[in-house]
C-alpha cells in the first residue's frame, strides 16, 4: 500500500511542533491564581482557555465547531498566603497551593498552628485544635489520598489542614507544591506547602513543644486565603471535527485543558499536539473515511465534589451526556497525557484488551523511535482509572492512552510548580504527533473496528485460580469451557474483522490510483454499508464485556469480577494462621490486605465510615465512572481495633485471640460466597457474550458481502 505510506510521509512532513509549542504556551496565559497558575473545572480560568481553543479550531478549519455544556463541580484557587515570624523575629512570606475545599478569610487572619505529624487519630489525643491550623506530613503516592487527615482535622474543629508532602510526589525539589485529588466533603479545607517552608515553622513548633515539655508545638501565623467551591455549574468541551465520507463512524482524539499551576506537560501540551495532528492531517489534504473529532476536554484533574471518583467528570459526562449518541459510532478514542515528555527508557501505547491485537500489528511498523526510547515501543494493556480513556471505555468507546503514569517524572514534576517547560523534549513531542497522526490513518483505513475480543477471554482465564475455585467450592470447570469457546467464536470474528478490513485497504489504495474512479467507488460506499450492523454489534459486544467484566478495588486497580474476592481470601487465610498461632502482629498485617488500605484504619471510625459510605451509598451521577465497579464491603474496623489493642497488650504474640479468630471465620464465609457468586456471575457473562458473538457472526455471513 505505498500510496497509504505517501499519506503517511505528507503527515509526518506537515507537523510542526513550533505551532504545538505556542498553543500550549497560549494555554498558559488563564489562571484562577495570578501567583501559582491553576485552570480548575468551572473556573473563569478554565472557561477563557476553552474559548482560546474554540477560536483556534475554528482558525485551523475544522468544520462544526462548537461547546459541549456539561455540568461539574466547580472549584476556583484564587490565593492562599501564610505570613509569619519566627523566633529570631523574621519575617516569613509562603504562598501555599490548595485542595478543591471551600475557605474564605476576607483577608489577613490569625491562627494558631500545630504540627500533628500524619495526623491521624492517636495524634489528636488530649489535644485541641478548635479553629487552629494543623500541618501535617503524607505521602499521597503510596499511602492515600489526603481525604482521611483532613476529614479528621474537621472532625476535631480545625479551621483547615495544611499538608506538606512527604516524598510521594514533588520530589524534584524542596520549594515544590503538590496538587492532588481531595475526595472529600468540601467543608473540610486543605492546602499544601513545600517542604521548604514547613520546616521553617516545624523548626519553630519543635523549640516550642521541647520549651512547653508538650509533644506538640504552637505558633501565631497570619493566613489570607480565597478558594471557592460551587456545586452543579456549567462548564464546556470544546470539540471540531473533520468531516469522513462515513458520517456515523467516528475516530476521537481527545485530551483534557484543565490544569494544576501552569500544566505544562499535564495537559498542555497533549492538548496543543491534538490541534497539531488536525492541523497536519488538515495541510495534506487528506480526505478521511470516518470522521475525525477533536475534543478538548474540561474538568480531568477534578470536578466532582465528595466523591472517591472525583477526576474524570468532563470526559465521563461528554460521552453519558452530552453526547451518548457517540456510543457505537465511535471506532476508538486516541487519548493524550503528557506526550513532550519521555517517562522511562520504553514508550508504550496503553489500551483495551480488545484493541492490543491491532496495536500491536500497527506498532511493528514503526521504525522511527527517538533516542529517548531506547528499548523501544510497546503495547500494554488493559487501561487504568488515571485519565480519561477509561470513562470512554466504560461507555463502549474503545480506548487507548500514551503511556505516562509509570516514571519518575510523575514522582518528580506531577501536579507541581516544575511541570513546565524546562522538561519539554521536542524529538518526543515530535513522535507522538507522527505516531498517533499515523494511528488515526491506519484506523481510517479499517472498514469495521478492529477489536480481538479474545485478548479479554484469555485474560479472564488467567485471572480465575483453580486453587481458590477449589477452596471455596466455586467450581471453575464450567466457566473454562465456556471461556474456551469464547476463545474461538473470538478467534472465528477476529478473522473475518481482518479479511474485511484487507478487503476494505485494497478498495482504498485502488480508490486513491484511480482518482476515486466510479467502480471503485461503487465497491467501497457498498462494502462500508454491508459493514454497519456488523459494526454495531462489534461496539455492543465491547460495550457489555465492560458492562460484565470490569470492577475496581479500593485502591483503584482495574480487576474481574472476583479478583477482589480472591484478593480478600488470600489475606483472611493468612490472618486465621496467625490467629490460630496467637500472633496479632502477622494477623494484623494480614487484615490490612483487605478491602480499604492500611492507612484507613489510622483515624477515627467516623471518618472510615464515610469514606465507606459514600461509595456504597451515594448516588451514580456522584460516583460517575466508579458508580457499581465496588459492590462490596467486609467492615473490619472493630476487628482491626481489637487486634491492636491485642498487640499492644502482649507484643504480638501469645495473646488469646479465639473471639478475633471467630469473627474472621464468618468474614472468610462471607467472602467465600462472593468469589462462588462471582464465577458463577462470570459464567452467565460469558454465555451472554457467546450468544452475542454467535449473532455478531451471523450478521457477517449474511450482510457483509466482498470478494
């Protein structure tokens, strides 16, 4: 097909990263804080950057330009400044990053501070923090979200927390701000300040605890700060397309132009690169089969209020309501994350299972990979909860990212004041304009969307574990079976998906030498309608394999259906070893494996019962992508608590832990017949799919005609 490789050359001449680098320059510019930067969900910030980039795609010549009105919560960072002076009488001026909290000042005030270390709940024994400030160390990467601490500090009356990162995140440098998810009710304020700055008040908080013979300290600071938070306001994707000669089949292209300080890399520039391939695509010439849309979309780092699930809003309320007719029009959404960055020694396309098979076909043809990779391009799969191509997924639009949540930049820059500039590398800017520029010509190129629903069954297989099954009498022997001939009814609908879309290529390539001679043409507006139902199917079959099989755990992992099930047993088992032998230490650390994290057990119960409630009782237009992907709970507070004070008592070992010992083996039943119900689930799943399989290829044989 040397005419498709001509397509190819014109686009990797006509990108010009010069032009990306501007715009993402451009987005800059609107900021909700004049200091630190920030384009919040609903902010006028984030508004004003939505019209630089209407204006731009109506600029570039895309046709149909227009703002998708959706509805999140809103969050505006104006300032948030501390003032103090500390012991030798200097004076002391940090500007202070926020959560998505509600917290006025109307100027200058004065607060008293402490410092409560994490700040959980053995921290605040015998100590009042009624309208105090408490600063707190957390480490938001491999302990929690901040929710928990700051949910407690308003438990006990404090006006806010203030949070300095402990490694995690932000760890290039000392001075740096970290922004995260708050995940919380937004009564319960937060803000962030650099280790730099901390430790300038801890250095003054620790004299005065030592002079006071308190193991905690307290100063005077003045703190001026302004962050709102609105629920249910208006915000907008912006969108253009190019319009294909198949008006219901669509390729999206998508990233999100919400930001944190300035957004350099997240989401600047993966926006700016999604304007550089239309406007390449636009400057050859290329006329495409399916129309091409780019959507800019707002509301990804946040924009739900009180919610575990509270990124993502924007792309989750395009695709369920703005647009819900995008659902099984939509061949695949090319999602972009800071792509002017390389984030390991290996680039990577993360997508669905059921996209891996063509990803992979398409990613042996790439020969052109910067010295920044040098092991190479890979695919990987399945996707991750971390940015928007999963909520595409969830709604039946296959889906893929750049890789990006797996280096050290996201260690070190992420959601920083050092997410700019400084780290651009244009050889890789560069290549993910012609990578994925390509990636859209060789989706065009495809008459029926190239999904292998047989990567999904072979993952299923491999996720079911006999020695469970035979533990807890779940009885995996049907469920094999029929993943097997799933395999093969896959194997049998992969293979004519291919032949087509062969056929389809030959009819394009003989199209495009003829100059779209009448015959050829005849043969390709018939094979592309014959295709329709076909394709309709093939979305719907992807649509309910999402429906069936993809859950979450607590932690926000992507797993099957009794994988938390499994998860769970395999801690309970190896903590009613440890009960049996008296050791509440190993129990304890068993019990921690279970459902919630270790870190939820270190605060008061109120606040690890909200934390539980609210995913399990609140309603879906809350939870959104995560609404029904956690279905159960064990509630082990009480449990975790007893054993505790177990160890606490007799160091661990030799305690009696009969009672403790009971209540885990009702928890082990209980869980036992989730994993039973799960593969039990499973097995009825796959049978659905087969016979949808088994219709999906008898509308091939019947409808779709080619030679």
């Amino acid at each position: 097909m040397d005419k498709w490789k001509n397509w190819e050359q014109k686009l990797i001449e006509a990108v010009d990263t010069e032009y990306s680098y501007r715009l993402e320059k451009r987005m800059e510019e609107p900021k909700t804080n004049p200091v630190l930067g920030y384009r919040t969900a609903g902010s006028k910030a984030e508004l004003e950057t939505g019209d630089i980039l209407f204006e731009e795609m109506k600029r570039l010549g895309l046709s149909d330009v227009h703002k998708d009105k959706i509805c999140v919560d809103s969050w505006d960072f104006h300032h948030a400044v501390l003032r103090y002076k500390d012991r030798e009488g200097k004076e002391h001026e940090f500007q202070l990053g926020a959560y998505q909290t509600e917290f006025h000042t109307e100027g200058f005030q004065k607060f008293s501070m402490v410092y409560l270390g994490r700040g959980t709940a053995e921290q605040y024994e015998n100590i009042d923090v009624t309208g105090k400030l408490v600063l707190i160390d957390i480490n938001q990467r491999e302990e929690w979200w901040i929710n928990f601490p700051v949910y407690q500090a308003h438990l006990k009356g404090a006006a806010a927390l203030i949070a300095v990162q402990d490694n995690g995140y932000g760890e290039i440098h000392n001075t740096a701000l970290n922004a995260q998810d708050i995940a919380g009710p937004k009564e319960a304020a937060a803000f962030s300040i650099s280790q730099a700055d901390a430790a300038v008040l801890k250095a003054d908080l620790a004299l005065a605890a030592a002079e006071g013979h308190r193991a905690y300290g307290e100063t005077t600071v003045l703190f001026d700060a302004c962050s709102s938070v609105i629920r249910d306001q208006e915000t907008f994707n912006i969108v253009g397309s190019i319009p294909g000669r198949e008006t219901d089949s669509m390729i999206l292209l998508s990233a999100h132009y919400d930001s944190y300080f300035t957004g350099f890399q997240d989401d600047n520039a993966a926006v700016a690169m999604m304007f550089g391939i239309a406007r390449a695509i636009l400057k050859t010439g290329y006329k495409p089969n399916k129309t091409l849309v780019f959507c800019a979309l707002a509301a990804e780092e946040w924009g739900v209020v009180n919610s575990k699930y509270d990124w993502s809003a924007g792309a989750y309320e395009q695709v369920f309501t703005a647009r819900p007719e995008w659902q099984g029009k939509v061949f695949a959404d090319l999602n972009f994350e800071l792509p002017a960055h390389a984030h390991g020694p290996k680039d990577g396309v993360r997508c669905t299972y059921e996209y891996a098979s063509f990803m992979e076909e398409f990613v042996k043809r790439i020969d052109n990979i910067p010295t920044a990779y040098p092991e190479g391009l890979e695919v990987v799969y399945p996707i991750q909860t971390w940015s928007d191509d999963f909520s595409m997924a969830i709604a039946g639009i296959p889906s893929m990212v750049n890789e990006f949540s797996a280096g050290e930049f996201m260690e070190t820059h992420y959601h920083s004041q050092f997410d700019n500039e400084q780290y651009y590398q244009e050889d890789v800017f560069r290549f993910h304009h012609e990578l994925y520029g390509r990636l859209v010509l060789a989706i065009d190129r495809a008459a029926v969307v190239p999904l292998d629903f047989g990567r999904l069954f072979q993952a299923v297989k491999a996720s079911v574990d006999p020695d469970m099954c035979g533990r807890t009498g779940a009885g995996e022997e049907e469920l094999l079976k029929k993943l097997n001939r799933a395999g093969k009814l896959a194997e049998d609908l992969y293979d004519r998906v291919k032949a087509v879309n062969h056929r389809y290529g030959e009819l394009l390539e003989a199209d495009r030498e003829n100059g779209q001679g009448e015959g050829t043409e005849n043969d390709l507006r018939k094979l592309e309608r014959c295709c329709r139902e076909f394709n309709r199917r093939l979305l719907y079959i992807f649509r309910k394999e999402q429906d069936y099989f993809v859950r979450l755990n607590w932690h926000d992992e992507v797993l099957f259906p009794q994988e938390a099930a499994g998860s769970n047993l395999e801690a309970i088992y190896k903590a009613l070893d440890c009960l049996r032998q008296g050791d509440a230490q190993g129990s304890l650390d068993a019990v921690y494996g279970i459902d919630n994290n270790r870190y939820a057990f270190q605060f008061d119960r109120e606040v690890f019962r909200y934390f539980t409630e609210y995913v399990l009782n609140q309603p879906a237009d809350r939870l959104k992508w995560g609404a029904g992907r956690i279905i159960r709970h064990e509630n082990l507070f009480e449990l975790v608590t007893d054993l505790k004070n177990a160890q606490e008592t007799v160091g661990g070992h030799g305690a009696d832990l009969k009672n403790e010992y009971e209540r885990l083996l009702k928890v082990a039943g209980n869980q036992e017949q989730c994993y039973r119900d799960d593969i039990r689930y499973m097995e009825a799943s796959v049978e659905k799919l087969i016979g949808q399989m088994e219709e999906c290829l008898k509308v091939f044989d019947r409808e779709v005609q080619f030679s």
